[in-house]
C-alpha cells in the first residue's frame, strides 16, 4: 500500500490555510445569512398574522416588526457581499429593496400608532402589515430560487 506524504513549506501552508479560512468563511457566511433571513421570516410572520388574529396592533407586534426588519438587513447584507456586487436592476433586486423600505416605513407607522394610541388605526393596521408581508415575500421566494438553482 502506497503512502503519500504531503509536506508543505511555509508559505504553503499559509497558503492552504488562508483558501481553507476563506471556503470557511463564504460556508459560514452563507449559512449565517440564510439563517437571518429565515428568521426574519418567523419574527415578521409571527408578528403580523398574531396582529391580525389579535385584531389589533400591540407593542410585542412593533418589537417583532423591528426584530423581523433587523434580521432581514442583516441577512440581506451578508448575501450582498456575497454576492460582490451592488444593487442590480432585477427583479430580486428591485422587490427587494422595495420590502425592506416597505418594512422600515410600516414599523416607524407602527410606532407612531402605537404612540399616539388611535384606537382605530391599531384596529386597522393589520391590513397594512398583510400587504408589506405579501410584498415581503417576492425577494424571499425569488432569493430562495435563485439560491437553489445557482
């Protein structure tokens, strides 16, 4: 039976390490940023089917809307560099940066709703918070696809 022996100098094993390090690094990445957005999923449905199931906008429904919308940019980020490039003009590009303003506009409304305590836009917020989450879901689908098949 043959035995190879493979010894590296110095600077190949840097160098190994260093390609080992960075196919790491991108795993990690783009285990971390699949989970986040994922996660972003949970937090912003739990928050806006409760609301509507609750019938009307609570505080626990704004903290979820911004730990939903957190986790979206986060894991958006990271996909982004990824990526290694910048906003594209396409369709996953495009509906994406539209969810995330449509996300950050509806939990700083939510907020001033919640602050100003009007009973009936609490009442009524859940039909906002559908629209954004069915708005929200075409760059989720679109990324996964793209992810799947790339």
């Amino acid at each position: 039976m043959e035995t190879y022996d493979f010894k590296l100098n110095a600077n190949e094993h840097c160098s190994f390490l260093i390609i080992i390090l960075t196919f790491l690094g991108g795993y990690l990445m783009v285990k971390y940023s699949v989970l986040f957005i994922n996660l972003a999923l949970l937090f912003y449905t739990i928050g806006v089917w409760s609301e509507k199931k609750q019938g009307e906008l609570k505080k626990w429904h704004l903290a979820v809307f911004w730990v939903g919308l957190a986790f979206d940019t986060l894991g958006t980020t990271i996909m982004g560099k990824l990526a290694g490039q910048g906003f594209g003009l396409n369709f996953h590009s495009i509906t994406g940066f539209l969810a995330i303003t449509l996300m950050l506009s509806h939990a700083l409304w939510a907020t001033v709703v919640l602050i100003k305590n009007d009973k009936k836009a609490k009442a009524n917020f859940h039909k906002l918070s559908i629209f954004v989450w069915l708005i929200w879901l075409f760059p989720f689908v679109s990324g996964a696809i793209y992810g799947m098949t790339r």
